[in-house]
C-alpha cells in the first residue's frame, strides 16, 4: 500500500497514511450482509476518532506540502482579482435603502442602509467603494459579531417594517442552530428576547411585536412554527404549525404584498400552503390546496385589474397533470374556505419544452421564470391600468447562447425591475430595467481587477450521447491563448486538461455563472466544463425524473458518456481529465471513481454523500427520511435496497483500487446534511485497497465548509492546486 500511495503524481513522499483500524461490524437487511469495516468512525465523541481524523489532516497536507507555493500563488491571485473593499447595489424597502459592504482586511459583510428621499426616490444611489454614505446607518457588522468564534454564519436577517428594529439569527460552530435575538436600531441594544436552536429564516409580522421562527425536530428537519412576542419571555411562545410527517420541510415568509403571512412546506413530491393575512398575526392559518400526493404547488399573492377592479389573486404554479407545471388564478380562499387546482384558471399552460420555475408579482408587474433548452430564463408583463390582464409575456434576454438572466422584482410598490446577468465568461451584472420601454440602464458590474477582458474567453455547449441515445449538455468554459484550435476545428488541437463538473440531483440546474476564483485554472490552460446531467433539472422536469429512485444510475452513466465524448472528440484525454462534484455531486463521482476508473486522472469530492445506502437505512439520521423520495427507501424496499446497493460508491470499491485515480475528499466536522463519517470511512476504504486518496477535513465548520470569505479563498487554493497537481500544471 505504501509504494502505491507515495508513487503518483508530484505528491510529496509523506509515507503511508495512517492506518485506520478494521473493526468489522456486521449489516445485514433483506437477506444481504454487508461487513463494514470503519462504521466506528462514526462516534464523533470519541476522542480516538477525532484523533484519527486529525491525523489524516496532518497526512494530507504534509502530503501537499510542495503545494504551498502554488497555493499562495492562487490565493493572492483570487485576493488581487477581487475588490475587497465594496458595497453591494441598494435595494429600498420602506423609507430606506439597504444595501450591504466588504472592507479590505475584513472577512464578513456589514450590513447597512440609508434614507429614501422621498416617495419617489426609486433609482438607488450610485455608491462608491471606500467613501463615506451619507446617512448610513449600520445595522449588522458580521466581523463583529464573529469576533472570537472560528466560524460564523448568519441565518435570519430582517427589519420590521416601521424600520426600527433588526431581527437576526446567528450560528458560530457550523450545525445550522442559530441563536436568534433582535436589536433595537435607535440605541444599538439588543432586546432581552433571545431565542436558542432555532433554523433560519425567522421574520417580523409587519406590526414588529411578533416575531414568527422555526425549529427543528430530532432528525434536523423544520418542522414547527413558531410565535414570539417581543417582550415576553421565550416560555410563552406558540407554537402555530407543526408538521409531523418526517417527509416534510417546514418554512415560514411574507408574501411580496405583505398582506399574507405564509407557511409552506414540501416533501421532494408534495406541497402544501397556508395563508394568514398579516394584520392578524394571532390568528388561524388556511391551507390554499389541501395536499395531494405527488402534487406540488407555490403561491404568489397579485393585485390583478379586471373588469369590476382590482382583485386579490393567487398565482399557482402546479404540475398537477401539467409535468413541467402550469401557471393558474385562483380566488383567495376566505376564511374557512378551501380551493382546489379545478376552480383554478389557467394562466400559461403546460409546455413539454418549457419548464415553469417560479413567478413574483408587484404592484405594477409580473415576472415569470423558466426554463427552456437548458437556460434558465426570464419573462416580464406590466399589468394594465383596467382589466382584464392579457398573458403577453416579454422575454428578457442578452443574446448569448450560454447565460443566466434573473429579474429580480424587489419591493410590492417598486416601478422598475433589476435584472441580474452573468455568463461563464460575464461578470456578474445588475441592470435597471424599466418594464415599459424595456430600456436596460447598468447599475454595477462586478469588478475583477488586473485587467480583465472577456474576449480572452471563449464558452461553447457541447452534447454527449448516453448509453441510451439521451443527448446530454455539456457546457465549456477556456482561455483562448491557452487552449490552441486549428482553424476550422472544434476541438484543441491536441488534448486539453481539462475539470469536470457534475451534480445530478434534486431538480436542481447547474447554471452558466461566473467565478474570479476560476480564472486561476483557466489562465494554467484548464478548459472548466459542466456535464448537465440527469437529476438536475436543465432540461425540465423529466429530465430529474429520469435521474432519481430506480433511474439514479442515469445521473453516473450521463458523467461517463460526457467524460467520454469529451476524451473521444479530442477536448481532452484520460491522463488529464479531473472529475469534480459535491455533496449529492459527491456520490456521483464516486460512484463513477467506480465504474469507470480509467477514464479519469483525478477525482475532487467536497463534502461527499458516498455511504448514501447506510444512511438512507437510518431514519434517526438528519435528513433521511425526508429523503427518501429523492433516492428511495432501502430500509424497507428490498428492491430499492438492492439498487442502492449496487451503485453506492463506499459498498462499491475495489478490492484492488491500485488503479484508481487520485482522490481528495473534502468535509466538515460539523456538517449536518451529509456527515463528515461518509467521506471519511470511503476513504479509509479507498486508502484499504491501495487507492491513492486523501481526505481534508475542516473540523470548525459545516456544510458550507469554512465561514469568511478569506477562509473559503484559502480552501478553494487548496483544492485548485490539488487540481492543477493532478494534471501536471503545478509548475504553471
């Protein structure tokens, strides 16, 4: 094992990592026994374990020692390219603009806000880095609040309407349990109400007494709601919703309007709805649509004319035999009353090519967002003075065959629309857009120092084909002196290194964004490519349908046959292809390290769902059984357990992974969605049978990995000097 282990690549010769002891422990369901050898890992407390996982930290950066150079070089190029000190655009609400600012030197925002000019002061300030805001007033320094704590996250932040007072939650070990407490604004006191374990996204009822959180139940999951008023002590508190079915996630906002308070809460397959209106924080929720199973469903409050007046509206997005889900009206419910999805009016009507994401209303306009090719979009319609509305949509795009466009509709009484743009190519940018005349005014780009030019990059999609005949998107990102083509060609003119990204998982679209941090790859010569693949949601609804339950292995064939057409038609080759993926993306290329060790040279897992199958058979763990409409239920499906079983990258290694490519495992000691015993016993098993793995762990952090943006700057250069290792860049 040692040889193996100390022979690939540049790596320095740190010697054999260290040994995790094999304490066999026997799981036996549905007939099948499985021995795990490191499930003692397990025991977070034990101070052998924690030992443990020190020392393979110890290991690996002795290990990556040879590295340090390269990885100031990386940090200091992020650091350069980055305006530390800047400000946000303003966004009002009430009588004042809020905005929030970074100061050279400090690793967290403030946040803060200055007055309104008046009633009709809605084009926000032009504010410049460094100077002095006239009139601002700072709400919430994080640096301050951080001082002291080795992590830090905010998790609730709001002001209650009549702008005096700041509710905020915070987090200093990474678990996701905030302390909420709120500050009265004039002094800079806060209150004696201070509330512990809660989960984010508490908020204000608008008359500012009571305050509405969530907490979480044995297995971390959301799942009541809560009343506070302000002044009474926390044993007074309420409890107004709480949802028993472990599948279900609870979450509490305000609509747009501000007339209705909101509860909404969703399994993977089924949502539901309740509506209270907000000058009656006191009183009974109502459901909209009492749920059905498999029916999903969103709600946006919208004033619409029509021919007798303005009227209350609710707008439904729903899949209800509608796949990629269609948009209706509905009346709002009175009180007692229900509605159901057939006394409902259909909008915009179901498109098998288009899949319908969200809609936000305001005052003055709509805004529909979709899906369609692969790109995200966004579609505007300013209402009529008198109704009744008709459904002309205006889609808003810039013109590229790769982009990310999102309106964002700000405040209820707001007349304008900003709309956010980027590319893998465009910085982030943020446009005032008025809805009349469709004219776009640039309020901020985001700054990237020393020099930037887009036109040095270049950006392309790509197809695979699966072993089904899917077409699979691949989206490429490269610098174009970096990357040689001969003319005419559609490939380099000889292989490219070359980073594969993948998720696959939850619906959930890897969009064409931006990254500062990725130039440093980039500019060595790394073409950065996105294999979209089944389970994420780019080509709608279906297309996560087929990468789910007993269609999973879709999602790792699809990262298969993209690595492949990438290698096949010239971008790249094997020995300097790295596949990347966290989280849910972590199982897939794991589970690919498996099934095609060959195809690749390197494997970057952070944060890796790689025991899937022992936690998804344990439902006193976080998450699980909230998650078993996404991957199944093993524990009591023998079919599902078998399925599992058979892809799960840590069941699933090679009894000689001699062959493997090279591995680095992120995680977080802290983290409480995937548990950092996954990566860390796939690991001892990769290391087992003379894998050349390692694993980095965090142990001050959670999900999110390290708090503070020059932390997170320091573990992305860790990562992209491993990355640049594997493909022979590190002298670059």
């Amino acid at each position: 094992m040692s040889d193996a282990l100390t022979s690939f690549g540049t790596e320095s010769s740190a010697g054999a990592p260290p040994v995790t002891p094999r304490r066999p422990a026997e799981r036996t369901f549905h007939g099948d026994t499985f021995v795990d050898d490191y499930e003692w890992l397990r025991a977070k407390d034990d101070p052998e374990v924690v030992a443990h996982l020190e020392a393979q930290n110890a290991w690996t950066l002795e290990r990556q020692e040879h590295l340090a150079p390269l990885r100031q070089a990386v940090f200091d190029e992020i650091k350069g390219r980055t305006l530390e000190t800047d400000l946000s655009v303003p966004s009002r609400d009430g009588d004042w603009w809020y905005y929030a600012r970074t100061v050279e030197g400090q690793q967290y925002p403030i946040h803060a806000r200055y007055p309104a000019a008046g009633p009709d002061d809605w084009t926000p300030r032009v504010l410049e880095p460094g100077e002095p805001v006239p009139g601002e007033q700072v709400l919430l320094d994080q640096n301050a609040e951080a001082d002291g704590h080795d992590f830090f996250a905010l998790g609730s932040l709001d002001v209650s309407e009549d702008g005096t007072r700041l509710l905020y939650a915070t987090d200093t070990s990474g678990d996701e349990r905030y302390t909420l407490r709120v500050r009265d604004l004039a002094t800079g006191e806060d209150l004696t109400d201070e509330i512990t374990e809660t989960a984010p996204g508490a908020l204000f009822a608008p008359d500012g007494e009571h305050v509405f959180y969530l907490t979480v139940d044995e297995a971390w999951r959301p799942w009541r709601v809560w009343r506070h008023r302000l002044g009474t002590p926390g044993s007074d508190d309420v409890v107004v919703f709480e949802e028993p079915d472990e599948r279900y996630w609870v979450g509490v906002g305000l609509s747009r309007s501000k007339k209705y308070l909101q509860i909404e809460l969703g399994s993977k397959v089924t949502s539901e709805s309740w509506l209270l209106e907000s000058d009656d924080p006191t009183g009974e929720f109502r459901v909209v649509w009492p749920r059905r199973e498999g029916v999903e469903y969103s709600v946006e409050h919208a004033v619409l004319p029509t021919a007798a007046g303005p009227e209350d509206t609710l707008l439904i997005l729903h899949n209800q035999d509608a796949l990629n889900f269609e948009l209706v009206s509905s009346p709002v419910p009175a009180p007692g009353g229900k509605v159901t999805p057939e006394e409902a009016t259909v909008v915009v009507p179901h498109d098998p090519a288009v899949r319908l994401e969200g809609v936000s209303a305001s005052e003055r306009y709509l805004v529909l967002y979709y899906r369609r090719e692969a790109i995200s979009r966004s579609a505007v319609l300013q209402l009529p003075a008198s109704g009744p509305v008709t459904w002309d949509l205006q889609e808003i795009s810039f013109g590229q065959p790769l982009e990310s466009v999102g309106a964002g509709v700000g405040v209820w009484e707001q007349p304008n629309l900003k709309v956010g743009y980027t590319s893998f190519v465009t910085p982030q940018s943020l446009y005032l857009y008025d809805v009349a005349s469709g004219e776009r005014t640039l309020l901020k780009q985001q700054p990237v120092l020393g020099g930037y030019d887009p036109g040095d990059y270049d950006q392309r999609r790509e197809w695979a084909v699966a072993e089904d005949g899917t077409r699979v998107p691949i989206s490429l990102v490269w610098r174009r002196d970096a990357v040689r083509f001969a003319e005419g060609a559609d490939a380099p003119a000889e292989p490219a290194p070359l980073l594969l990204y993948g998720y696959g998982a939850y619906e959930y679209s890897i969009d064409p964004y931006f990254s500062v941090a990725r130039l440093s790859l980039l500019d060595r010569g790394v073409v950065f490519a996105v294999a979209h693949v089944r389970g994420g949601g780019e080509m709608g609804r279906a297309w996560y349908d087929d990468g789910k339950l007993g269609a999973k292995r879709n999602t790792f064939t699809d990262f298969v046959a993209c690595g492949r057409h990438l290698v096949g038609s010239g971008w790249t080759a094997s020995d300097r292809l790295v596949a990347d993926g966290g989280s849910a993306g972590g199982l897939l290329v794991g589970a690919v390290t498996n099934l095609a060790p060959e195809l690749f040279t390197g494997v970057l897992a952070g944060v890796p769902f790689v025991d899937a199958l022992t936690s998804m058979l344990d439902p006193s763990l976080p998450l699980t059984v909230t998650e078993w409409d996404e991957w199944g239920d093993p524990l009591h499906d023998p079919e599902v357990y078998a399925y599992m079983r058979s892809y799960t990258p840590y069941e699933n290694v090679a009894d000689d992974a001699a062959h493997y490519p090279r591995v680095l495992a992120t995680t977080s000691f802290n983290d409480t969605r995937v548990l950092y015993v996954e990566p860390a016993k796939w690991i001892a098993r990769l290391q087992a049978a003379g894998a050349p793995a390692m694993l980095k762990i965090e142990m001050s952090a959670g999900h999110g990995g390290v708090s503070g943006r020059y932390s997170a700057w320091e573990q992305i250069a860790f990562e992209h000097a491993w990355v640049l290792d594997v493909l022979g860049l590190a002298d670059r």
